[in-house]
C-alpha cells in the first residue's frame, strides 16, 4: 500500500452539555488500572442447592421489584453487564437470555469512548477479532462486515442487529446494495457489540453462518446533549490523480428519562468528498492508449493482463442527513414496550477524472472510452425505517419477546449518460438511463418465549420461537432523453429490470439442560420454509448510442426450498472450557 494513502482525523469542536455515562461501577476497568495478584485454590465441592417451586420464586421476584420510577435505571442495564468491572468479558444479553452456545466477544460504549475514533457506528467494529468492515471513506454506504468465514462479496451470511431491527439487507448477497443499513444507527446510542461466532443457535436462521453482530443501544438514565463536529483530510496522489479530500461531520443528540419513559433523539449531517475507488482502464497492448490521445499509463491486472490506465472511475461528493428516534416506555417494572424511527437522505454526484489529452488541441478528453460515463452521475436517495418490540424481564417461569420491523425505499433514483461525446471531447451524450430501486423493501417479525419449568438458573431453560419475513426488490433501469432532465421513469422504455419477492416462515426451539452445574447440554431445531415467487428479469442488447435491438424476458420460476437449518446441533460445554460441536438424527 502506498503511504499517501493514510487518513488522518481531526476532532474540530465536542461540546457536552451532560454526560450521559454514570460514575457508578457499571463501566470496563481502565486499562491503567493495577491488577491485584491472583491466588489459584482448588475448587471447593459444590453443594447443590435445594430448588424452590418455580410459582413461589416468581412470585417472590414480582413483590419484591420496585416501581418504575424508583429505579436507578432501566432493566435492561443489567443485561449488558453494568454491574461487572470488566463488561466487555459479561455474556452478551441475548447469549445470557437464551442460553445460547455460542463463542462471543464484545465492546461496551465505555471502551470505545476509550479506545476508539468513533465517527461512524461501522467504527465500532474495526478493533474487534476476526471481524472487517470495508468501509472505503467516510460517508461509505457500502460497507460490508466480513467475518473469518465469509468474506465482502457474501454481505447475507453475517446478520448485524441494532436491538430488535435487522439492518442486514437480505434483498441480495453483494457488496453493494446489499450493504447493511449502518445509517440507523447513531454512534451516540451504542451501548454495547457483541459478535457471537457461526451458526450454533437454533434462534437465527441459516443466515448466521458467518455469525450475528448484536449492537445494543443505550438508554438514558437522566437528561443529555451531545454535539460534535468532525473533519477527516485525506491527501491522495496515485496514477494521476493527486489532491485532498476532506470530509465534515455534524452531528447532536439529546436525550432524558421521565418516570417510565425515556427517549433519545439524534441527528447527523455528512458532506463527504470521497477519493478514486477505482479506475477506468482501456486496451490491450501494455501503455497504448486511445488513437489520437496521450497520457495514458501502463499498467496491468492482479492476473497480469493488460489495464492501462486512462482516468479514474467515480469521484464522488456525497450529502448525508439522517434522523433518528428511540423511545422506551415501561408498561410495568419487568415489561417494556420500545419505538424506533429512522431516515436517511443522500445526495450523491459523481464526476471522473480523465488523463487524456487530445494530441490535436492539447485539450482533456475522453478519448471516446464510453465507460467514463458510468462514473458519470447523480444519486438521490430516501429511506425510512420502523420498528417496535415488547419484552418482559421477570426471570420467572415465562419470559417473551415480541418485535417487528419495517424497511422502505421511499426515493432511490439515479440518473447518468448512456456514452460519452465522440473523440475528441470531454462531453457526455444526451440520452442516459435512470436506475430506479424506489419501492424496495422489507418486513421482518418474530415473536420468542423462554420456559423455565424448575425456575430461573435451573436445570431446564426452554427457548422457543415463531419468525417471518417478506423482502420485495425493484431495480428497473428506464431509457432516458435527457439524462440529467428527465421524470424517474425516463422515455417509459426498459433497458433492464429485476424484480421480484422472498418469503421466510421458520420454526424453532431449544433446550439448555444443565446435566450437572459445571456441564450444559444444548439441543436445538429450526425449520424454515423459504420461498420466491413473482420473479421476472429482462435484458435487452443495444447499439452503441444506446438503441435497443433486442429485449430477452426471463419469468423466474417459483422456488421453494423447506429446510431443518440447525439439524439438531448438539452442544456440551463445561465451565472448565471444554466443547463439542456435533450432529444428532
């Protein structure tokens, strides 16, 4: 890698109006904290306890919990390990809820205040163990997660959660737009990341192969502000393309807790100039460029082969504003019903670079390489998210959790020119194509119980639950007159389209039987039933100016598949860390 293409961070303004971090043990030991000396004993024999009848111990816990406004702070603050003096090391609270048999790692806001620059919530991942993001610059709105087992082009093995809402987008597996929706989360609510490693857990569909990313919000506890400016520079020389990129954020939040309710609003503005995340190419002979031009470097590919290099692909200038809105109430002490509301606004044009100099004028050109007008844009984009979940906290006999979630592209429109101006010039034909994906979207809901017939802590915690989704994709790509002035269905013309809907129903359940206090066994099932239906893609070929020539529809058939995706997986694990992984029939 060359050196100039580092990045360097400036924090310009961070003003804080309150803190929203208690001062109370809840947060990660610092780390120029002394460590006491350890002193090893052999364990003591374990005297099991004599169990209560699960009703009296459900009973017991409700008299004895306080009402809502009397308690220092939400319920669900234990679940991320605020009373541990390392949070980080805590179970997460869903592998701690559900008994879950997966590995798992994390992060608590407490370390990442610490540790971390922390501009986007993507950057909360990138110091964590066998994780990647691929975020390419700031204001990325492709950045995917790779895990150690599935890489970037596979963005739908690796599911990423805020809370109760999948911001992973099952609508394809690319690294594109398949990306995970980052953009609804503020970097000012995280509380806690965890990753719980592979698909050991009947709870998560097939999907988790590459693992779950699990980011918790945080609540406040007592009024806040935030607001904090940022600027990132970026100097940049390559090919032939040397200048300075630089980025400025803005961002502010606010927050409080009254009596049951607490609430916490946020807000972000980026105005993003982004450096070449690629480069237009021509040729076949090493360092022989356009007929009637120079400047054209030789260069080849990772294969070898020849890539001379003519300009650069996109140079783009991104405009990103994104609102978000999070409410908790406690309908009782041990029940709370919480809301979310996001949108995401991106205005984003992109002009390329070329290297070429018409040996006539002395003048830049395209030298009539036609893919310079593919970084040739302009991308308007606005989606809104909901979501709301309901869930108790007795640990009693019976726990729930109830959630549902929405995604919608309510504006996904760009516009570009079809070819450039004949050689030599540096001009862009009048027709283009308007890429549509407006009318996408998705729906997600689950509804989950846990069953602990001989209490909280005893030898049978039985989790179960009922999951369905619906993602609908729309990408028509329309002809257009005039590229830069045109309605979003251009000239009503198709040059291509993809659309089409999934369908998941899926089953599950799961016992956690604790043989012995120092050996758990976990046995699990999911049955999932996917299906598409109403698939249709057309392709059409074109002459060089963009007339259409032939139009090939293709009809997809339905598709169905039923499958057990956690096919009995079998977990025996000890507390002295021994485990087995295996299958039963």
């Amino acid at each position: 890698m060359l050196r100039c293409h580092a990045r360097r961070g400036v924090s310009v303004v961070a003003v804080q109006a309150a803190l929203l971090a208690s001062s109370s043990g809840a947060f990660a030991q610092s780390s120029s904290a002394v460590l006491p000396p350890v002193t090893v004993d052999a364990p003591a024999a374990v005297k099991p306890k004599p169990r209560k009848p699960a009703a009296n111990t459900a009973a017991a816990r409700n008299r004895s919990a306080k009402p809502a406004g009397e308690r220092a702070a939400p319920a669900v603050a234990s679940e991320q390990g605020a009373a541990s003096a390392r949070a980080s090391l805590d179970p997460p609270a869903a592998v701690a809820r559900y008994q879950l048999p997966q590995r798992s790692f994390s992060v608590t806001a407490k370390e990442v205040d610490e540790t971390i620059n922390l501009k986007d919530p993507e950057d909360a991942v990138k110091y964590m163990p066998s994780l990647f993001v691929r975020k390419r610059n700031d204001g990325d709105n492709q950045a995917v997660l790779a895990t150690r087992s599935w890489g970037l082009n596979s963005s739908a093995r690796t599911l990423v959660y805020y809370d109760d809402l999948l911001i992973s987008a099952l609508i394809g597996n690319n690294n594109t737009n398949s990306s995970p929706r980052w953009n609804l989360i503020s970097p000012e609510a995280i509380g806690r990341v965890d990753y719980l490693n592979g698909p050991f857990a009947a709870a998560y569909p097939g999907n988790s192969i590459g693992g779950v990313l699990l980011i918790t919000s945080k609540m406040p506890d007592k009024p806040f502000a935030v607001a904090k400016e940022t600027v990132s520079v970026m100097p940049w020389n390559q090919y032939g393309t040397k200048d300075t990129y630089v980025t400025s954020q803005t961002s502010a939040a606010a927050g409080n807790r009254d009596g049951a309710l607490s609430w916490l609003v946020s807000a972000n503005y980026l105005d993003s100039f982004q450096q070449p995340l690629s480069y237009t190419t021509f040729g076949t002979t090493l360092g022989v460029g356009p007929a009637g031009t120079t400047g054209t470097i030789a260069a080849q590919n990772k294969a070898g082969g020849v890539a001379n290099v003519v300009g650069t692909g996109a140079l783009a200038h991104s405009q990103q504003t994104s609102g978000n809105l999070r409410l908790a109430y406690d309908i009782t002490p041990l029940v709370q019903a919480t809301y979310a509301f996001g949108i995401w606004n991106n205005h984003q044009t992109s002009d390329p670079q070329t290297y070429l100099r018409s040996t006539v004028t002395g003048l830049p050109t395209f030298g009539g390489v036609s893919s310079f007008a593919n970084s040739k844009y302009t991308w308007d984009q606005i989606h809104v998210s909901n979501a709301v979940s309901l869930k108790s906290d007795t640990k009693g006999v019976f726990d729930f959790d109830l959630a549902a979630s929405s995604y919608n592209y309510l504006q996904d429109i760009q516009v570009s020119p079809y070819t450039v101006s004949p050689s030599p010039g540096l001009g862009y034909s009048l027709n283009g194509k308007v890429t549509r994906m407006d009318g996408t979207n998705w729906q997600n809901a689950d509804a989950k119980g846990i069953w602990r017939p001989l209490g909280y802590d005893g030898a049978h915690e039985v989790s179960f639950g009922i999951h369905g989704d619906r993602y609908r994709l729309e990408n028509p790509v329309y002809a257009s007159s005039v590229w830069y002035n045109t309605p979003s269905t251009g000239n009503g013309q198709l040059y291509s389209t993809g659309v089409g809907e999934t369908r998941t129903g899926a089953l599950w359940v799961q016992d956690a039987w604790k043989i012995i206090p120092t050996v758990k066994l976990t046995l699990g099932g999911r049955l999932e039933s996917w299906q598409a239906v109403e698939g249709f893609n057309l392709n059409t070929m074109a002459t060089s100016a963009g007339v259409i020539t032939s139009v090939v529809p293709t009809w997809q058939p339905r598709a169905v598949l039923d499958q057990l995706l956690a096919e009995g997986v079998a977990v025996v694990r000890s507390e002295q860390g021994l485990e087995y992984h295996g299958e039963f029939r």
